[in-house]
C-alpha cells in the first residue's frame, strides 16, 4: 500500500459456513477473502487476516481496529469469531467492535440489487428455519431495520415480506433452505449467480464506519441446540 492509511481494520465474520475476512483503510476494503465451506473453517479466519495483511505489506502492529460479525448464525461458527477477534484485539491492545452480520449481507444485496427498497438478507438456521431480517435501504451504508434479526420459517418470513407491500429483493446463503416459499408469495430472489447471496465481512467495517457499531457480544435470534434439546429433555421428565 502506498500513501497516508487511515484507520487499518480487520474484519472477520464467521456467521456462515463460508467465513470471510478483510482489511479495511477506513471504510475502503483493500483486501478480502472467503473460505471454502468445510468442517471447521471458522478456525482459520485468523490465518487467513495474517495473510492478508502480508499481502498488503502490513503485519498486526499496523491494525487499529478489528471487526467482527456477531451473528445471527451457527452457535459454534460465532463463538470461534468473537474469541479470535477478542483474543487478537486484547493481545494487540485494539478495540473490537461488533457489527451485525445480516445487515453486512443486506448491504451486499443492496449493492447487487440497487433497485430494491427492502432487502431482505436469509441464512440457513436450520430446523426448517431461516435466521432474518428485513431493511429499508436509505443513502450510502443507510438501513432502517423493518423486521428484526430472528428465526423464522421460510413461509412465515414470505408473509411477512410480501405484507410490507414494498419492492424487496430476498439474497443470502439460506435462499435454498426456503425451497420455493418466496416464489409462492411472489417475492423475488437475487438471480443464483448473484454476489449479493455472499456475506462480505467488509461490509461489517462499512456499517461500523457508518455509526451500525455494536458490543462484540453474539447475536443468536434463539436458543442454541443444545438448550432446545435440554429444555425438551425436562418437559419430558428425563434428566437435567
């Protein structure tokens, strides 16, 4: 890099089976990265910011800032995140900002599809559910948030859309896992190829940036797993 840096970020975001990170100057990425969808991927997003940072010439002294999405998503893929970027962030002595993950994925179908008023960014949650949300898209890095981050069931989040009477545009990685919900409530859906269904963790920075800044503290819209199946095993009278 050459000429006088702003405030250098990384950004990382674990949210998605597909992590991602990024090196920010301000609100401008000047690198980024994805990482193939395999078992245990979350764990590398630190080796891959060191190696982002070399490319650039830079090495973790040069950060001033990291940011990290706090979810919805995975329980797991979340907890990796938030304590890499802490861990990092303590041990250099930076502050660690949070910033939502599926507001990121909102600006990135915005950017895909700067002809919808609503976006609408889905992630697969599982349990026949999507982790969503719904925003109203204002100037530069603007949203007004319309439906919270929650879980929903693909046909209830198409009703809820389609209510709202507003042109939307529906990306994300949990657009399969809604099967043909959208379709039937005749709500549309980025095109398959679309950049706007990938999760970019410079779209986190972008939202710090633009004032979106949270407490690095995970944002999981419902309980994790394995307290559904506890509180299921003492409605049923087995052991706690």
């Amino acid at each position: 890099m050459s000429g006088a840096l702003d405030l250098i970020t990384l950004a990382l975001d674990t949210a998605t089976a597909s992590p991602s990170a990024a090196i920010l100057d301000g609100a401008v990425s000047v690198a980024e990265l994805w990482l193939a969808p395999e078992s245990g991927a979350g764990r590398r997003v630190l080796e891959v910011g060191h190696g982002l940072l070399g490319a650039l010439g830079m090495d973790a002294g040069d950060l001033g800032r990291i940011v990290v999405g706090v979810g919805p998503g995975g329980f797991t893929g979340l907890r990796i995140g938030l304590a890499t970027a802490l861990g990092l962030g303590q041990s250099l002595g930076i502050p660690v900002v949070g910033a939502h993950s599926l507001e990121a994925l909102a600006l990135g179908i915005a950017q895909a599809e700067p002809g919808a008023e609503v976006v609408v960014p889905v992630l697969d949650a599982r349990r026949r559910e999507l982790f969503c949300a719904a925003y109203r898209v204002g100037p530069g890095a603007d949203l007004t948030t319309l439906v919270p981050p929650l879980a929903l069931a693909p046909d209830d989040l198409a009703g809820r859309v389609a209510s709202l009477g507003t042109p939307a545009a529906v990306g994300g990685p949990g657009v399969d896992a809604a099967g043909d919900a959208f379709a039937r409530a005749g709500v549309p859906v980025l095109h398959q190829a679309s950049p706007g269904h990938r999760l970019r963790a410079a779209l986190l920075g972008v939202r710090v940036e633009a004032g979106a800044g949270v407490p690095a503290r995970p944002v999981y819209a419902r309980l994790p797993d394995a307290e559904v199946n506890r509180v299921a095993a003492l409605e049923a009278g087995g052991p706690r």
